[in-house]
C-alpha cells in the first residue's frame, strides 16, 4: 500500500484577498507504508543529532523555522541549517 502525505505552505486560509502572501505553496511526497518506520527513525535520530536539547512531545521540523533562525534553530549558523536541510530530503 502507498501513502500520499500533502502539506500547504504560505497559507491565508480564508483571506484570499491578503496581499502579503500571494503564493500558496501544496506539496506532496508518496511513499510505500512500510518505508514509515524507517523514515520516522530516520528523522528521529536527525532531531537527536541536530538538537539535543529539543526533546519534547511538540517538536517539528519547519523549514520556515530553520531558514528564518526561529525558535530551536535561532542558533544555528547557515552551514548547519543548509546541512539539516539536505538530511531531511
């Protein structure tokens, strides 16, 4: 069986008339479900790795949050940001 996983970024939600976000991004992967636990191993250990100090129940990787040095990421220089990225894909 496969999985189709969609996400949305840039969203206005209902304000489709907000000028300060014209672009609404939709991206989707599809994998095979018994790829899943790899997958979410995978990205374990990155958090794990990257982050020692993240480990908590609401934590996500947001590539809003990585380019724009928010939250966990406020700390990281641009050569550890631009590696996190390439990891994750």
């Amino acid at each position: 069986m496969k999985i189709f996983y969609l996400d949305e970024s840039w969203n206005t939600g209902n304000d489709l008339e907000n000028s300060e976000q014209p672009i609404h991004f939709i991206n989707g992967i599809w994998i095979d479900c018994e790829d899943i636990p790899k997958i979410e191993k995978e990205i374990k250990w990155l958090e794990f790795n990257f982050l020692p100090y993240s480990r908590n129940f609401d934590f996500e990787f947001h590539g809003i949050e990585i380019a724009g040095w928010k939250k966990y990421f406020k700390h990281f220089n641009i050569e550890d940001r631009l590696k996190l990225f390439d990891s994750l894909i």
